[in-house]
C-alpha cells in the first residue's frame, strides 16, 4: 500500500478539471464536484476502487468513507456482485423487455422489506420519490405534499433546494414541517386542508452541516397516526438509508410502517437501480400512474442488487455496524487525546463530525484535509458512509492517520 504523505500530488486530477470547465457547464455538477465548499486536497477525479478503498486518477490510494455517497455498501468491485452482474452483461442489459430477475428482485424486496407487498424499479432516487409521491396522489386524488423543512427528497423541480430554473408553481403544492415536531405536521396539515396526499419523511434527519438526529418514536408514530387519520400516503425516504439501518426498514425498530419506501444508493452497490415499495392498498394507484424510463429495465443492475441485497442479509449489515462502531470509538478517543470536542452524530453506519465551536467549519476543514492527504477520504459538512467492505484492518488503519491529523489540526489550532 502506497502511504500517502501530504505532499503528494494531484496533476492529472488537475488536468482533467481544467478540460472538464472548458466542455462541461460548471466542470463537475451535483454532490460530487469539489470545486465548492471541499478542502483544496480532495479528489475529483478517480481512477478505480476495490473493497473500502479508492485511488484517484493520480494514483493515490485512500480508505474511503463516502462509499460513492452511499451506492457502494458491500465493497467497490466485489466480486459476486460484479459476477452477477457480468453474468447479466454477457446476455444483454437493456433488452426488449424486462429478464428475470425482475421478478426476483421484487419477490426478494417483498420478502425483506417488511411492508412491502409489491415494489417497482427505476434508476435514481429522484425517481423513486417521484414515483412515491404520483402513486400518493393517484390513490387519494389529493395534491399536497408535506415535507420536512431542510430535508433532501431528489433534483426534481419540486424537491431542489436550487431556485435556479424553477417556478413558484413547480412547489406550489408543497408545505413544509419540522422534522421531528408532531405539532408542526398538525399546523402543515391545517393549513393544506383536506387536500393532503402524502407526507414524505426521511428515518433520520440528515440534512448536512448540522448534527444528524434520530426520528423520535413519538414523532414516527405521530406522522404514521396522523397520515392514517387524514388518509394520506406516509412515504419513508430510504434513498440514502436504505440497507445501512435495517434491512426491514428504518423504522421497524418502532414498530411504524410506512406506505411506500424509496430506495435507491445502496441496493445494488453501485450499479444504477431505484426501488418503490408499497403496500396492497397502493398497489393499484401504483399500476394506474404513468412511470417508465428508456433504462429502467435493464436487467444488470436487477442481477447486482439481488446479489448486493443477499450479501446484505447474510451478515452485511452488521458487519457495517461493526465497523463504524470501531471507528466512531476511535475518533472520539483520539478527538479527546488531543483535546477537540468533537460531535458525532447519526447512526455510526452513516456518521457525521463536527467539531465544537466551529461555526466557520475552519478545524472540521483542517482535519479532513490532513486526513485525506494521508489518504482517508472524509467529508468535512455531509454525512459519511460506512459498508460491508469495511475490514477491522481497513478502520485500524484509518484511524492512525486521522490520529495525526487531528495532531496538526491541533497545531494549526492551538489550545
Ligand atoms: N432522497 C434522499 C434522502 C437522498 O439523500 C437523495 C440523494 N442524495 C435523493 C432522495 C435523490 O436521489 P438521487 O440523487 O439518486 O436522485
């Protein structure tokens, strides 16, 4: 394994930054461009990646927490995964019609999810939001749709939190809540009177820059009880969640189940699939709606999720908790050694740092910055990502770097 020293060099990265700002709008769009708001060592560009770890396209290798901002969960080119899907590949992706395994994803999601008693596929999760929400409103023939202010639900005209090219009217039917605050839903539901459809919901708040919190069990069982009351669609938001929580959905451990769930990230580790899954009552407002797209069929990435949710079943899961476990204690050891407070929030599957009294978010910068020069690839303002791939030695290693650099995080920040 090549150590990285904080000296080292990001020349082809560099070059392909500059060809990619002279041909494509904004270089690098979305969640990944690390032209805004990244410390100036991160990557942009990357070459290839294999378990937990990833190398750049200057041949930098770095044990990697984002897990591609959550698509990969059970190891980048893991091998019964990709031989699922190659096995797929060989015969065909995109064919005149759906293959099997369709069915058998389907009949897998029915079989793990513990609500759903159908599911459907696309490829993003702004599709399956989307498609969550039209079955919402074919079923009720209500328009309103009531989400949590702050909370992410995908790039559509409806849900971004860009207004750049986007009319009043395209948000128009929504009103927002907040998260966590049954209250707030009770006012947001009084204000749409009876033409609510659907409240969407994320398990946990995660919505970057501020500390993650849990749903509370009397805030998931308030939104399910007043959705129930209204006859509105309570629709979980698993996108980013999905798998890394529990297998049988975020909110089993309260015994609340949702209409619909959204998933898409990590189901298929990293081949691009969405899911919707729903209960008997949906299931025929989710035949009537009119949802296709030209990919959405395709049978490899059917093939890799049904291998990637296997995985997950058979000991995946815990293997991620385990794992984070070991690197949220960690960190919170050596943040004390060097005397940080530092605040990790969320579940450690899916963990978020910030240090006390950072408002400016200057130490959170120096600290991942000194962590991915020596080759740990954190995210200074967004939740990370643990996955199955995640060795004991991987973490092990991780973490006597992000020992050094919370030292010269320490130094540029003395006490
Ligand atoms: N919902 C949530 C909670 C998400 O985190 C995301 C993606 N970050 C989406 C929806 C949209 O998913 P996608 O980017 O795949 O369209």
């Amino acid at each position: 394994m090549t150590l990285l020293t904080p000296q080292r060099q990001l020349l082809a990265d560099a070059a392909l930054r500059d060809r990619a700002r002279a041909v494509v709008p904004g270089g690098v769009y979305g969640h990944m461009s690390v032209l805004k708001q990244m410390p100036p060592s991160y990557p942009q560009f990357y070459k290839r990646g294999e378990g937990a770890r990833v190398w750049d396209v200057d041949g930098n290798e770095y044990i990697d927490f984002m897990c591609a901002f959550g698509p990969m969960i059970a190891g980048y080119a893991n091998s019964t995964v990709d031989a699922a899907a190659r096995d797929q590949q060989l015969l065909g992706d995109a064919l005149a019609g759906p293959t099997p395994h369709f069915v058998e994803l389907a009949e897998l999601l029915v079989d793990t999810v513990a609500h759903a008693e159908w599911a459907m596929f696309a490829k993003n999760g702004t599709d399956a939001t989307s498609i969550a929400v039209v079955t919402a409103r074919a079923a009720t023939g209500k328009t309103k749709l009531l989400k949590a202010r702050k909370s992410y639900h995908g790039a559509n005209a409806w849900f971004t939190p860009n207004p750049a090219g986007v009319t009043a009217a395209d948000r128009a039917n929504i009103i927002e809540f907040d998260y966590n605050d049954v209250a707030s839903v009770e006012a947001a539901v009084a204000e749409a009177g009876d033409d609510v459809a659907a409240i969407i919901v994320t398990p946990f708040r995660h919505d970057g820059l501020t500390d993650q919190i849990d749903a509370t069990q009397e805030f998931a069982a308030g939104v399910r009880a007043i959705a129930t009351r209204i006859g509105a669609a309570l629709i979980l938001d698993e996108v980013r969640t999905g798998f890394r929580l529990d297998a049988a959905g975020a909110w089993e451990k309260y015994g609340v189940r949702p209409d619909l769930t959204a998933f898409s990230k990590g189901i298929a580790n990293g081949y691009a699939l969405a899911a919707v899954v729903g209960v008997d009552a949906f299931k025929e407002a989710a035949a009537s709606i009119y949802v296709t797209g030209s990919f959405w069929m395709g049978g490899v990435s059917m093939a890799a999720a049904v291998a990637t949710i296997g995985i997950l079943r058979d000991g995946g899961v815990d293997a991620m908790f385990s794992a984070g476990d070991q690197f949220r204690t960690g960190l919170a050891t050596q943040a004390t050694a060097h005397g940080f407070t530092l605040h990790q929030t969320g579940p450690v599957t899916m963990p978020f740092i910030r240090f006390d009294s950072d408002e400016s978010l200057e130490q959170v910068f120096a600290f991942t910055d000194a962590a991915i020069r020596r080759g740990v690839l954190l995210h200074p303002w967004h939740n990370m990502f643990l996955s199955a791939a995640h060795t004991v030695e991987d973490v092990a290693s991780a973490l006597e770097r992000t020992d050094e650099a919370f030292a010269e995080t320490r130094e540029l920040f003395p006490l």
